[in-house]
C-alpha cells in the first residue's frame, strides 16, 4: 500500500523575511535597469519623474522616483548591483516591513534635504540611497556589539564612508549622477544628505525595536 505524498503546509510555502527582503530587492534591481532603457524609448520620463525644484511639491511622487531613475545603463546596473549586496549583508537586521520603511525615509529625507538646500536643482540615482542604507547597516550591526570599538571593522567602514562623501563634495570623486552637471560639491551634498537620512531610519529602526521588547515585557508581566 503506497504512501500518500506529505502534504504542503501553509508555513512551508511562506518566505523567511530575509527571503521576502531578498525578492523584493531584487525585483527594485530589475525595475532600476529596466527602467533606464524604457527611458531611452520614453524622452519625457526624466522630465515627468526626475527631482526638479520647482515642481517637487506640486508633483510629490518625484521624492521617491527620482532615485530608481539613471543616466545611463553603467550607472543604473552598479547601483542595482550595490543594492543587491546590501541586502545580501544586512537583510538579517531587518523585517520586510522595516526594510521598506527604511527605503522610504532616506528617499524622502533625501529629497527634502536637497529642496531646502536648494541643490542640486535636478537629480536622478539611487546612489544617495545606498549611502543612507549602507549607513544604516552598518550602525545596525554595530548596535548588535554594544558599539563596541574593539569590533573595529564597522568604525572603520563608517570612516571610510565619511570620507568618501567628503572627497565628493571637495570635488575629487566625480560622478553622473546630475542631470545639470556643474558644482562639483553636489554629488557630495546628495551622498551626505543620503547619510542624514540613513541616520534618521537608524534612530527610529532603534526606537522601534525599543518598543518592541517594551511591549513583550509587559506582556510577560501581566
């Protein structure tokens, strides 16, 4: 007499949240490149979805478009790439639901940032969200040594981090991220507002998970 197959419970077709983390990445990867080439064919994409000043408050959705669109397919493909490898190292810090926050409030704080500098005046490129995510990693694990600076490696990545947006913004890292090419200092202006925003999700990442145990405390309590 055969055996019936197992059946397939609900919990085993149901992602981890790494995995869920990692298809949604993923697929924001993909739509970045494909983005670029649907552009080539589409002249006023740039112009409907970029971060333009005058309109950023009239025309809202260009806070959070302007970053999965690119200049070129170089640009687009690294950064789809750098994405990827952030979720490959930090996924593990986050729910998909905290990941998507976090993406959130460096695109938004990001564009707020840039519009109350007043520059660049345009903006495209997902680079100064993958400054405020790596940022956010980083510190994240970090928080997980008790910040500790005998765990030397995360001081020294967030150092060197630092450093790099201060040589973009002395002009001696140059990039394509501009759509008006011209002061060489707001590449790093972008990176570091990508920085600020990559703190400010750190901060409420940390007073979530805060919360968080909190509530399981009183819960135990009661």
């Amino acid at each position: 007499m055969s055996k019936s197959p197992p059946k397939t419970t609900l919990s085993a077709l149901v992602l981890s949240e790494r995995g869920q983390i990692t298809i949604s990445s993923l697929l924001l990867a993909v739509i970045m490149v494909w983005l670029h080439f649907y552009q080539q064919q589409q002249g006023s994409l740039l112009e409907t979805f970029d971060f333009t000043q005058p309109l950023v408050w009239q025309e809202p959705w260009r806070l959070l478009t302007a970053h999965i669109l690119h200049l070129d397919a170089q640009h687009a493909i690294y950064n789809a790439i750098g994405l990827l490898l952030l979720t490959l190292f930090f996924a593990g810090n986050f729910t998909l639901r905290s990941w998507f926050n976090a993406l959130l409030i460096i695109a938004v704080v990001i564009a707020a940032l840039v519009w109350l500098i007043g520059y660049p005046s345009r903006f495209v490129g997902f680079s100064a969200v993958l400054h405020g995510l790596l940022l956010l990693g980083v510190l994240l694990d970090w928080r997980q040594q008790d910040y500790r600076w005998s765990d030397w490696l995360n001081p020294i990545v967030l150092g060197l981090l630092g450093l790099k947006v201060l040589l973009e913004y002395s002009g001696l890292v140059q990039s394509k991220i501009l759509l008006s090419i011209g002061d060489p200092q707001a590449v790093g202006i972008l990176h570091a507002c990508g920085l600020v925003g990559g703190l400010l999700a750190w901060h409420l990442h940390c007073r979530s998970l805060k919360a968080l145990a909190t509530m399981a405390e009183s819960n135990q309590d009661k």
